[in-house]
C-alpha cells in the first residue's frame, strides 16, 4: 500500500521533506498546505500532488496517513491540535512553538492517544552523531562548550520574538538537543542575552543578536552555549565540544574529531558527518507508520519537549537575571 503523505509549509524544510519522500518506494507526497493557495499549488505541482490554502480543506480531501508540519514557530498549536484529533501521526519541524505553554497541551494530548509523532532534531541521525553519542558514555565529561554563530535570516518573522522566538530557540536548540542527547538531562540553566547591533541595522528587530547559556547536567557536568546572529553572511558556524580526560571531542555539523587518547577503534581520528541524516529521519518515520515499531525515531514529541523546555528557560533567565530550575521528568507533561 502507498503511504499518502500531507506537507504544511512551502518553505525550504517543506521541500527537503518532500523531495526525500518523492523518492521513496510506496510513499507518495499527495497533498501541500500553503499561506495561500497559489504557493501550495505551485510546490504541488512539482509532486504532482493536490494544493490547498485551509488545513480543514485538505484534511477532508485527502485520504492522509501522515502529515509533515513545517512551520514558523508561531504557527504552531493549531495545526497539531487537529491532527491529533483526526489521529493522523504527525512528523514536526523544531522548534516546537515560541514558547512552552503549547508544546505542553499538544504533548498532554499525544500522550493521551498514543498518536505516532517525530521531531525534527535531525543531528542525532548522524552517524558522527551517533560515534560521538556512543563513545562518550564511557568518559566522565566535565564540561561541554557548544556554538551556533552566524547572520540573520532575512525573513521578517524571524527576526520578531514573538515570530521566531529569538535565536536560542529557532536554530541553537540544535546544540541544546545534541547536548541532551550525548550528555543527558539538564537541571539549570542560567542565561545573559543582548541587542547589539542588529535592531539598529535593520526595522523591527526585536530578538536578541547575542546570547550566553550556562547550563547545569543532571550528572553534574556543566556547559556553556552561545549563539549570535549578527556575523556577515557566510562566517561563523555550530558545533559542541565535550571536555574530558581523554581529552576534546570536537563535533561540527560537518564531522567528528576524536581526542588521540579516546578508547575507540578511531581515536585521533576525523569521522565524517555520514549518510544525509535527513533522509534516516524520513525513513525512521516511515518504517514506524508502516510496521508500528518507533524504535528508529530518535526524537519524538515527548523527547523534544524536553529540549524546548531548556531553551525557553534561557529566554526566562535571560529576562529575569536569574537561574531557572527545570522540572523534574515526569512532571513535564502535567
């Protein structure tokens, strides 16, 4: 049977999705959900699906197995919301909303059904990703120093607080999960933010350019995470570094380096970044709606909420000047 799939969204995450589904066996991309009509029907058509500008209009057109939402921050809630109550699996772009209160309603509700979900935190399908993940286990790590620097996008809701959410939580949130995926979980961060440059340069700038988080792991390591979105366009770059007595363990989104001392069969070694860590996201997808088991989806709803939770306390800290303590697990979803 043919997996009918539906995409929210005809920007650039929109397309990656849809171009790696179009090359899957027994999948289909059958419908686009856009802002209006006319950009659905023009992403549509290269798929040879059906557009739509009403997220109603689409979900009782089309016969849907699964929907890829793709989406501002800001747009979220709404959309999950009639998924869930259709039960029709949902795989979401990050982050999961500007905020925390929504992704807490559309996880209580998740949990409630049972209803198949995939985030996409798309790093930790890297097989780099997974060297860095598995070897790290075996060291105590002390520190990790983490990165995401860079321009800022050109889009006008991104660079709104209330449309984006402000850098920490629209890209560095990478490095967040990464760290929580490598390290484990976080039970403080404290975080320093400012307006520089940019809100100058350009109109109605109301994120953050700069920002600094110290962040305190439940296994009692520390990190420290920064981001800035004021660079000329091409310089700076991500990545999070692990700090132990074997030494450094360098991942960038490009490749993994190795500390010479590490016990690993490429120690002092440069690992690459591997297989396009998109399409094992896809197919992790794919083989759960198919067969029922989800034990490839690396980060499901639930998961990322965890990671939300932390980039979100670093808005509040940032605002406040203090520490903000994060709830324990189980006391997440309530």
């Amino acid at each position: 049977m043919t997996l009918q799939i539906g995409i929210i969204g005809t920007g650039w995450f929109s397309k990656v999705h849809a171009d790696i589904l179009a090359r899957m066996e027994g999948v289909r991309v059958a419908a686009v959900l856009g802002t209006t009509q006319e950009k659905a029907e023009a992403m549509a058509s290269v798929y040879d699906a059906a557009g739509y500008g009403e997220l109603e209009h689409m979900l009782d057109g089309e016969k849907l197995d699964a929907v890829y939402i793709c989406v501002p921050p800001m747009s979220h809630g709404s959309i999950e919301a009639e998924l869930i109550r259709r039960n029709i699996p949902f795989l979401v772009e990050k982050p999961l909303s500007t905020g925390m209160d929504i992704p807490k309603q559309i996880l209580s509700q998740v949990q409630n059904t049972g209803l198949l979900t995939s985030v996409g935190y798309h790093f930790r399908y890297q097989e780099a990703a997974q060297v860095l993940r598995e070897a790290i286990q075996e060291q105590t790590v002390g520190m990790a120093l983490g990165r995401w620097m860079g321009g800022m996008p050109g889009v006008a809701w991104w660079r709104r607080q209330e449309g984006s959410g402000g850098q920490f939580v629209e890209q560095t949130t990478h490095i967040v999960d990464l760290l929580r995926y490598c390290a484990g979980e976080v039970t403080e961060v404290y975080a320093v933010a400012a307006q520089r440059v940019m809100h100058e340069k350009h109109d109605h700038v109301t994120v953050s350019d700069v920002a600094n988080v110290s962040i305190k792991l439940q296994s009692g390591a520390i990190a420290s995470i920064a981001n800035t979105c004021l660079l000329p366009d091409g310089e700076g770059g991500a990545g999070l570094q692990f700090y132990t007595e074997a030494g450094v363990w360098d991942w960038t989104p490009e490749r993994l380096l190795l500390p010479s001392a590490a016990r690993h069969a490429m120690a002092g070694q440069e690992i690459p970044a591997g297989h396009n860590p998109y399409e094992r996201e896809n197919e992790a997808f794919i083989h759960a709606l198919r067969t029922g088991d989800r034990s490839r989806i690396l980060s499901d709803y639930a998961d990322a909420c965890r990671t939300q939770e932390i980039t979100t306390a670093a808005l509040a800290s940032a605002e406040s000047g203090l520490p903000v303590q994060l709830q324990p697990l189980k006391e997440l979803s309530h």
